[in-house]
C-alpha cells in the first residue's frame, strides 16, 4: 500500500509542476522539495523511533494530500496549463485491418513513437529505478557486512548507523543537486541534455554498485564507496526522478492528452523496477548463500546490458538518418 500510494502521487505532483512552470523550473523546483523531503525522512529515521518515524511520515503524508485536494487548481494555474499545453488535436487513428490489437494499444504506441528515443529513455529510467530500489533495500545490510558484522549485534547496530550516516550526507548532496539540476541535465547543461544525463547518471549508479560489491577487499575501496553513495549517487538519483519527464516536455507536437499518457508510462517504469527488485532479488541471494551484495552485483549487470543496448539503438538510428541525408544528397 505504501508503494501503491507513493507511485500514486509522483505523476500527478510532477505533471502539476510542468502545468505552473517551464520545464527547467520545474524540474528545479520538483527536485528541491524532493531533497527537503528526504533529509526529512532521513532525520525521522535517524532520531525517532521506527515506530514514531513511521508514524511521523504518515502523518506529514496525510496532511499534505488531505491540503492538496481541499486547495485544488486555482484558477490561474488552470488558465496557464491550458495556455502552456493547447495543442493540436490527435490525428485520428486509422482503423487497422483485422483489428490485430484494441485501439487503446494502438494509439498508445503510435503517441510513443512519434517522440523518437521513448522508449531508450523509458529503458533508462528503467534501469536507474531497478538500481535506486535495490540499493535503498540493501544498503544498510550490505555495508554493515563491509564492516565485517554479525547481525544482532551491538556491531552491527553501529555498522547501521553509520551507513544511515552516509545517506544523511547523501541527501544533502540530493537537496543541493535538484537546486541546480538543469545545469546538470538540461539543454544548456554540462550534459546538454537530458539524453547524455540520464546515460551518464545510469553509468554512475553502475559504478556505485559495482564499488560496493568490491568494498569488503580493500580499505581504500570502502572510502570510496562511501563516496559515491555521498555524492554520485544522489546526484544520479536527481537526474533520474527528473530529467525524463523534462525531456518530455520539451518534445515537438506535444498535446495534453499525450502528455498525461507518456508521462503515465514513464511512471509505469518505477512499478515495474519495484516489482522486479521484490520478485528477483530475494531468490539472486539465496542463490548465492545469502550474500546479499550479489543483489547489487545482478542489477549492475542489468544497468551495463541497458546501457549498451540504447547506445547500439541510438547509434543505429544517426546511422540510419546519416545513410537517407546522403540518398537524398
């Protein structure tokens, strides 16, 4: 339920977002309440009780949607998504012979392939959520074994603390990246452009696994893994949540109703890593006598297998439009 209600809230909140603001502001402002909201939570976990943590956070929860849904859209933000999303009317679907598939299917993939790289980003988003959900569900675990602990023990409850450190500090870095995200990921950015972001932020989130997988053989490794869970990821964490949805807004002949189908599939993404890390994880570290870095490891794997598989799609789509640029020379 708790899934449920989170994934329930993350399309309707950004897509709000993008009705008020332009997409850079945005995804600004979306990443910096992200960061308010984490070192939040990460306190709660820190200081509180699991029981008043819990309760803590439900409650912020609770009072946020019951403000949201008592306040509604203003009428000005009404008039300016009107204004900022009127676009043409959807071209009618053809009627297919046979009728191979429903309609819906065949409107929705017509809306996706009309914004080249969709689904290479959706892959993207993919990995990087498959990735975020592993390591927020092992990490703790796993570095108290770097440590060299014991579960159960008064070492291993410090091992814990520390690590729950680490993501302090982490969400800093969080809260300080989204302040500046579209000079991270946006057209005018150090990457320019979501595309080249969100590749180098699975990269990232790929190395931070792999260093903690190696972390237990050698001290120098385990400081450095602190630091990428200090500063690489969050930062790749940012990218993620925000620059698809980014690079959305910015895509040509874009009308409201396609807008609020795409973004839902983007959405779709998080569910979908959700439900592969609670179905594959568990039997991935059975398998190998409970060691649970071998989890980190397996999705690792999957981020280096999506990232080749979007540059050879990427590369073979310039090469298609380079070889059709010279037919027609």
């Amino acid at each position: 339920m708790a899934d449920v209600s989170h994934d329930m809230l993350v399309t309707p909140t950004r897509a709000q977002m993008n009705d008020i603001f332009p997409p850079d502001l945005a995804e600004s402002r979306s990443a910096t309440v992200a960061g308010i909201a984490k070192i939040v939570a990460i306190l709660c976990a820190t200081l509180l009780s699991r029981t008043a943590a819990f309760l803590t956070v439900a409650a912020i929860a609770a009072v946020a949607t019951l403000t949201q849904l008592a306040a509604g859209p203003s009428k000005e933000t009404r008039e300016i998504g009107e204004i900022r999303h009127q676009g043409d009317s959807p071209e009618p679907v053809p009627e297919a012979e046979g009728r191979i598939c429903p309609a819906g299917f065949r409107d929705m993939w017509r809306k996706t392939n009309r914004h080249e790289g969709f689904w290479e980003m959706w892959l993207l988003q993919f990995a990087g959520w498959l990735s975020v959900c592993t390591w927020s569900f092992y990490f703790s675990s796993v570095w108290a074994d770097i440590e060299g602990t014991t579960p159960g023990t008064p070492a291993f409850d410090a091992a814990v603390h520390k690590a729950t450190q680490w993501l302090l500090y982490g969400s800093i870095v969080f809260l300080v990246s989204g302040t500046i995200l579209p000079y991270l990921s946006g057209p005018t950015s150090v990457c320019r452009g979501e595309w080249t972001a969100m590749f180098v932020a699975i990269w990232m989130m790929m190395l931070t696994l792999l260093v903690m997988c190696l972390a237990k053989t050698a001290a120098w490794l385990e400081w450095m893994a602190a630091a990428w869970v200090v500063f690489a990821m969050p930062i790749a964490y940012q990218v993620l949540a925000n620059a698809p949805f980014a690079w959305l807004e910015r895509q040509p002949s874009f009308d409201a109703e396609a807008r609020g189908l795409l973004t839902g599939i983007f959405n779709a993404s998080l569910a979908t890593s959700q439900a592969a890390t609670a179905l594959l994880s568990g039997p991935i570290v059975a398998s190998f006598n409970g060691k649970l870095w071998t989890a980190l490891a397996a999705v690792a794997m999957v981020d280096l297998a999506v990232l080749t598989a979007v540059a050879l799609s990427s590369f073979s789509a310039r090469l298609c439009k380079g070889q059709g640029a010279n037919s027609d020379n």
